[in-house]
C-alpha cells in the first residue's frame, strides 16, 4: 500500500489539502453508482477530520458547507426531476448533521452524490438500517455491519463516500486520510532486548521550529498521511504528483529522528528534517 506523510501548521494547508484531493479523482471514477469512490478518514479527536469531506464535497460540487441545509429525509426523485431542481438550485441535501450526509448535485455536468458518515455514533442516523425491530438484539459487530450496507444502499448515484472513524468497519477504501494533533508513533524491535518498543513523535515540539513561518498557528498542529490502496487510482490520477508537490514524502521516508524513546527530547541545534506541506 502506497502511503504518504507530511505535517502542517494551519487550518489553511488541511482545507487544501482536501480540495487537492478531491480535485485530482478522475470523473469516471465517480460513474457507478454501485461503487463510489470510498475516502476513509480516522485520527484525534476534534483534530479537523470533518474538513476533509466539506471541503472535498465543496470542491467536487461547488457548494460551501456553511450554505448547506440539510432535509431530515432523502427524497428519491426521478433524473428528469433532479435536473429541473438543479436548474434553479445547485443541489439537495438530506440526513442529520455531522451523523450522515446526503448531497447531490453537479460535477462536469454529472450527476453525483457526495456522502459523509461518521461510524462512531452507532446510532442517530437519518437512514434505516436495522433489518429487525429488535435493536437490542444486534452485538456491536452486527450492528456496525448493518450500518455501512444501509449507508451504502441509501446512496443513489455514484460519487464520493467520505467515511470518518470506520478503520475495523470492513469498507474497502480507495484512499486513506489519517490527521493526528498530538502524538504520533512508530514501532521498532530492540535488537538487545528481543521486544518491540514504541517511540514517539511529538507534533507540538517538533513544529515549534517554523513559528515564524505567516501561516502557523499553534491550534493547527497536525501530522496528516495519505494512503491510497486503490492502485488504479493511483496510477489513473495525478494524486501522488500533487501530494509530493504539496510536501508529502513516502512515509517509509520519514527521518528516523523524527521519532524519539520516552526519554529524550529533540534538541534545537539538531532538529531533524521534517516535510512541511507546501500550500
């Protein structure tokens, strides 16, 4: 699997990131209706992942996330009526709010379902999608299983599924966006000891050296890594060229020195090299 890492300093390098990305997803990608391109994102909590399916619905139909309103209910319309309504409006939104979202609207003169899950709530959700009255009766497996097919089957068109908090969930992605504020950390094997020990990156210490730079801002510290297991993305788009244009290296790159034993600290005289997005 292809991955890609990068760190950021701005709320500003995250939304671009998500429009590059959203931007490079070649339109027939989006054709099937069975089978939309599926965005799997995960990390820290409140550390911005919601942008990522925003400002990629807001690239891909040309609709801002604050001049959205969403129905309770989907509404399944004919074509014929859906490109009447897109006549005099741009698009048409359903579902509950930060839980799931349906909008359809235009991309290239397609029509295309941009949709947003967030697996972690387990319930609330605009959709049905238990089979039996009984929800007591569904263990968390059965009840995460019956989720993500009545998401699935509650689309329409083809498009995009932005799926947030759905690692274990069994959604097949197309391209993986992990965002981290805190920590990030690797495995190594201590060859004396016979074990393996983790050591750590720290965001906030290892970035304090571009304070300086216009952009930063201290509240938007973030580690961020692209994965793309859908090789026919990667090879039918130019995603790979953006992200290393946009600072990104290969995450098997990353200097070791990056990452630290619980004990020490990064020296400021010695810092090692750290790939900054480039906006």
């Amino acid at each position: 699997m292809t991955a890609y890492a990068v760190f950021t300093i701005s709320r500003d390098d995250i939304v671009a990131l998500s429009r590059a990305i959203a931007r490079v997803i070649p339109q027939n990608f989006m054709d099937d209706p069975e089978r939309p391109v599926q965005i799997g994102v995960s990390g820290s909590i409140r550390s911005g992942k919601k942008i990522v399916a925003d400002f990629g619905r807001a690239q891909i139909l040309g609709i801002s996330a604050d001049k959205l309103g969403f129905a309770k209910r989907k509404k399944f319309l004919p074509e014929a009526d859906l490109k009447d309504i897109f006549n005099t409006r741009s698009y048409i939104a359903a579902g509950q709010k930060e839980y799931d979202e349906f909008v359809l609207g235009k991309c290239k003169g397609d029509i295309v379902e941009v949709s947003f899950i967030n697996m972690s709530w387990r319930c609330g959700y605009s959709f049905p999608f238990y089979k039996s009255a009984k929800r007591g009766a569904y263990s968390d497996v059965e009840r995460v299983a019956a989720l993500r097919e009545g998401f699935k089957a509650y689309r329409e068109y083809g498009g995009v599924s932005y799926v947030h908090n759905a690692q274990t969930c069994g959604f097949d992605f197309d391209l993986a966006v992990r965002i981290e504020d805190e920590c990030v950390q690797r495995k190594i094997q201590d060859q004396k000891l016979g074990i393996g020990l983790m050591q750590d990156c720290y965001i906030a210490d290892i970035l304090s050296h571009f304070s300086t730079a216009e952009r930063w801002d201290e509240d938007w510290l973030r580690y961020v890594e692209v994965e793309i297991p859908n090789q026919r993305l990667l090879r039918d788009s130019s995603l790979a060229d953006v992200l290393t244009h946009m600072g990104f290296v290969p995450k098997d790159q990353l200097s070791e020195d990056l990452f630290l034993p619980a004990y020490k600290t990064y020296e400021a005289d010695a810092l090692p090299e750290v790939p900054l997005f480039k906006p």
